[in-house]
C-alpha cells in the first residue's frame, strides 16, 4: 500500500488532491462548522478549535500519507482550487484488507451529487488500488444524508455491530465484489 506519488483523482466536475497547510481555513471551516459537525463526535483532544489545532491536524494528515496510516483528499471543483470538502480512508487492518471511509462536505455544495460522485471514486480506488476487501462507514444514526449516501452506493448497514465507543453510531460497509 503506497501513497506516494499522492494518488491525484479526477471526475467528471471535480479534482481530487493532497491537502496542504495552505488550505488551513477550509479545514478549519470544515472540521468546526455546526452544520457540518453536527453529527460528528470528536473526542475533546480532536476538535479543531483555532488555527493552530487545525495547522496541527494537516501536518498529521501528511504523516500519516508517509506511513501509510491513511489517505485524506481534499475535494475542489475542477475550475477552482479552492477545497469545498474532504474524503478519506483511514484505520485501516493490520493486514490492510478493510479500511473505513470518512467524508464532509461544505453546506453550499451539498445536495449536488458531489459527495455521490467522490465516493464512487474512492471506493474504486479503495478496491483496485489498494485491494480492499471491504471498506465501513460508521455514522450517526440520525444522519439521513450520510444514510442515504452510503446505501445508495451499496454499503450494508449492519445491524448486529456497534460502535462500542459511540452509541449513536451505526455501521453500514460494502464488500469487494471481485474479491
Ligand atoms: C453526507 C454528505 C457528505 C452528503 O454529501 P452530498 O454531496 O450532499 O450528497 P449527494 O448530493 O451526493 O447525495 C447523495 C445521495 O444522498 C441522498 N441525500 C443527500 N443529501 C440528502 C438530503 N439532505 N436529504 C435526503 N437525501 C439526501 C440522496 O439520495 C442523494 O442522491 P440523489 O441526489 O440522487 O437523491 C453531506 O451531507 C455532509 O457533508 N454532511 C456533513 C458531514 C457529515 O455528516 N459527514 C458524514 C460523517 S459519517
């Protein structure tokens, strides 16, 4: 599993790419918006509160692309660089077989379809890059959109598994057909 070069994604509206400390006030916006956090239960030690967390937590995320902990990619329009969101995959297996999917996105670009189009990307990347077997997603029970997104694009939810570290959380995942 290598990340390097970053693997850079291309749809058709929109670019995929490494995020950089250059785009700290997006991910700033991003990780402590109500709107865009509501159903997102950060321990206290992950909250990104001001600009120094924030320049804290991309540094973190390069790290973790060098060791191959996780990927994050920060999601633009294909005419503008600016970042509007992020998906990543992160905790991983120790035999790198399963990983989880994580995805936000700004309000103003929600309900385009932009989510559903990034996904599918990932979860291909997710499936022939890197071999998965089965990617998860743990979200809050309450979160239609994410609901919706994730079985529109055939992940499972399964209802005998629990987040034992969140009780609002229920888990959908999706298989590798192919594998
Ligand atoms: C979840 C989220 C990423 C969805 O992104 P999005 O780009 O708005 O989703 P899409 O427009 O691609 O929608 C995909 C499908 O999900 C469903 N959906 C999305 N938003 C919906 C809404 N508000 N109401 C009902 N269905 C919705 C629809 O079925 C939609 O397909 P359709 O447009 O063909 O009907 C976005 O709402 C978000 O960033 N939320 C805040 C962060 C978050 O909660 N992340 C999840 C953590 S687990």
């Amino acid at each position: 599993m290598k990340f390097k070069p970053f693997p850079e994604i291309k749809t058709e509206r929109l670019f995929l790419r490494k995020i950089e400390t250059s785009d700290c006030d997006v991910i700033l916006f991003l990780r402590s918006d109500e709107t865009v956090t509501k159903f997102i239960e950060r321990p206290e030690n992950r909250k990104t509160k001001n600009i120094s967390d924030d320049i804290k937590f991309i540094k973190e995320l390069n790290e973790y692309l060098e060791t191959n902990k996780s990927i994050t990619w920060g999601i633009t329009l294909k005419n503008d660089a600016k970042i509007i969101g992020t998906i990543c995959l992160w905790n991983f297996s120790q035999n790198n077989k399963t990983a989880e999917v994580g995805y936000d996105l700004d309000p103003k670009f929600q309900r385009k379809g932009i989510m559903n189009e990034t996904l599918k990307m990932i979860i291909d990347f997710g499936f022939k890059e890197l071999k998965l077997d089965k990617i998860e997603a743990f979200t809050h029970n309450e979160n239609e959109n994410s609901k919706k997104l994730l079985e529109k694009n055939g992940f499972q939810f399964i209802e005998n598994r629990k987040d034992l570290d969140n009780k609002s959380n229920i888990i959908f995942e999706l298989k590798n057909a192919s594998s």
